[in-house]
C-alpha cells in the first residue's frame, strides 16, 4: 500500500488505483495521507488526498515491474532511467551492428571468386581437390597452408618472372643458347665439386689415412717374411722393391722367350742364369726356388694389394686441382646473376685446398692428420641446386617460346 501511495504522489509512470476496503458496507473513504520528508536539514510534512500532484514529493522517481512495462512499451520522454534500463537500447545497437557486418560479409561472398575460382586452378592440383571439398568444416589451417608460398615457391615464382622479363627484352633463341651454356657450366663445376668433396670429405681423407695403416701393417709382416727368407749373407738390397722389379722381369722372360712353357725359375738340367747366361747348379736351383715363393707369397701379394690402394688414393689427393682455371673463370660468370653463390663458392675451394695441401704434407711426411686441420666443408648441393634452378628457368623460356611461336 505504501508503495502504491508513493507512486501516486510521485507520478510514477506504471499508475495504479488505490482501491478502499471493499468488505466495508459503507463506501470507501478517499485516500489520505501525511508524508514526511526532509529537504537536505530542513523537515516537513505534505498531505495528500489521492489527487493532485505535490511538486516537492514529485522529485521523487519510483520504478518498478509495472513502470518498467510503460519504459518499454510505450514512447515517452523520462525524467529518470533507472541503472540497467540502458541494457536494451545496447542491445538494439549491437543486433544493428552484427546486422550491418553480415550484411557486408554477405555482399563480400557474392562478389568473391569462389564461384569462378575452381573453374582456373588445374584440376589436379592439390588447390582444386581443397575447392571442391571447402566446407564451414574446412580447417582454416589446410587453407592458409595451399594460400601461402613456401622460401622455395617464392623462388621458383621469381625465378618464372625473372624468365619472361628476359623473354620480353630479348631473343629467345639466343637467350635459351646462353641459359643453356650457362647450366651445362654449372653441372661441370656441381661435377668437379662433387669429387673435389668426395677426396676431402672427413670419409674420405680417413679412407687415405686407413690404406696408409693396412699398408705399413702389410710392409711389417712382408720385412718379417723376408728376414725370414732371405739370410743376410746375400746381397744387400735382396727381397726390396727395386730387386723384385728385376725378379718380375726376369719372369717376363723366362715364360715368354728363353723357357716358354716351363715353370718359373727354370731350374732343371741345363737350364741357365737368365742374366750371367751361367748353368744353375742344385744350391742355385733351391735358392732361385726359395725366391720364387717368396714373391709369390700370400704376405707379398696383400702387401702389393695394399700398396697399389694406398699409392692410387694418395696419388688422387696430391695431384687434385680444386682450383681450376675453369673454376675461376666461371665463379666470375656467376656473380652476375648469383653473386651470393658465387662468393660461398670462392670462399669454400680456398678451404677445401688449404684443407687438401695439410693432408697432402701429411702425407709426404708420413706423419698423423695435423690438430688444426681446415674444417671440411660443402658447397657442391648448392651448386646442383643453382643448376637444376637453371634447368627450370630454360623449360620457361622454351614454354613461352613456342607459345608465341
């Protein structure tokens, strides 16, 4: 009932009867009340019969449910909106912005290219099987994976533009005997690299290093074989290198001349020195056999394994060229289109011979690897790389060629 009062006196916008006792058999007293209020210090007190307005009560702003419905539903001017009222008219201003960003999001797919797009892009691509699968389920990373070009196809891209640009501003079939000289140039120097690196490489300069090991290993057990064979009463230099050349040549000469098909030494009666011309008696004969056997030992044959490995590999080592004329020349020709390759190229084979002249001393020397050998390192992938890129680029202009042919 106070509340119903108070909205009355205070000309609440949800207005409600103030009804009298209808149980009572007489008619219903009209409604009085006594309001006190206080006006900063100063009290006073209003009467009110249920009609007519008080202007001092009527500062006062009552809200509830029913004034709520009169905010809402009706248009009207308000004094007063209580806290939260303001929800509403937020919420219209955001269903109108969301209204407004579909609407162009709308306009944005009728006017993309999605309807047109799987009609450009190959069939077989790995684009066209995205296009024709695209649904609200597509994952948005599958899309920006085929959308974005990798280092490499942003190469190959500038490499197609860099193509035609020469196209456009030069004769294509001189252009094509330049790109093409130019590849064949590069594979020989991706070729020269490719064995430059194979001798140098960490594998392959053990390799020398190992042959070395197995043949001095062998050259120890064949200087115990020969110490066992042949006594130190005989000449001095017996059972070496250079005394079994001459034992090889006189074989050569025995089997193919003075006593073909007979075994050799020849050693039976009346066979001869090969080289006094003097008959060979029967202490002769057992020590020209023992020779025999000697050279033709086990020990002998893998030591001669061992040596010709060993004498091949350290042979390539001393007489590799890292650095050519042609290398140079074609490292100068190279740095007009590719100067960064051509400066890792420069600098990679003054490494790569620095590193080949310690091995080299080495060994010569006969003694380890050196502890501050120059680091190996690689340039030919690079190399191939840049060849094969060449390779592309000459299938562009012989493409576009026989287009505008």
């Amino acid at each position: 009932m106070k509340g119903m009062i108070l909205k009355s006196a205070c000309r609440a916008r949800g207005q409600e009867r103030i009804l009298g006792n209808v149980i009572a058999g007489s008619a219903p007293l009209k409604p009085a009340v006594a309001i006190k209020y206080k006006v900063e210090s100063v009290a006073d007190v209003r009467e009110w019969a249920g009609e007519g307005d008080d202007d001092f009560i009527a500062r006062v702003s009552v809200f509830d449910t029913q004034s709520a419905s009169v905010y809402l539903t009706e248009k009207t001017d308000v004094a007063f909106r209580p806290f939260g009222l303001d929800l509403f008219d937020k919420l219209v201003q955001a269903s109108k912005s969301i209204r407004v960003r579909l609407e162009a999001e709308q306009r944005a797919l009728a006017a993309s290219l999605l309807g047109t797009l799987p009609q450009e892009v190959p069939e077989t691509t790995a684009v066209a099987r995205l296009l024709k699968g695209l649904t609200s389920l597509t994952k948005h990373e599958s899309v920006s994976k085929l959308a974005t070009l990798s280092e490499e196809e942003g190469a190959r891209l500038e490499l197609v533009e860099r193509s035609l640009l020469d196209l456009q501003a030069n004769d294509p079939e001189k252009l094509l005997r330049q790109l093409r000289l130019q590849a064949t140039r590069t594979r020989s120097l991706a070729q020269h690299l490719g064995s430059v690196e194979a001798l140098l490489s960490d594998v392959g300069v053990d390799e020398v290093f190992a042959a070395r090991t197995e043949w001095l290993r062998k050259q120890e057990e064949a200087e115990r074989l020969r110490g066992a064979t042949i006594p130190d009463t005989l000449l001095a230099g017996t059972g070496s290198d250079a005394w079994k050349a001459m034992w090889r040549a006189a074989r050569t000469l025995s089997e193919g001349q003075a006593y073909p098909g007979q075994p050799f030494p020849a050693v039976d009666e009346g066979a001869r020195c090969l080289l006094c011309q003097q008959g060979i008696d029967h202490d002769a004969g057992h020590r020209l056999t023992q020779f025999e056997a000697f050279v033709v030992s086990t020990t002998e044959k893998e030591l001669a394994e061992r040596s010709s490995v060993f004498d091949g590999k350290r042979r390539e080592l001393l007489e590799l060229q890292v650095i050519t004329d042609a290398t140079t020349e074609f490292i100068k020709e190279l740095r007009i289109e590719h100067d960064d390759l051509a400066g890792a190229v420069d600098a990679a084979t003054v490494s790569l011979e620095a590193r080949r002249k310690a091995i080299a001393a080495a060994l010569e020397r006969g003694a380890p690897l050196p502890g501050d050998l120059q680091a190996f390192v690689t340039i030919q992938a690079q190399v191939t790389a840049a060849a094969v890129q060449m390779d592309e680029r000459i299938n562009v202009v012989v493409k576009f060629f026989r287009t505008v042919r």
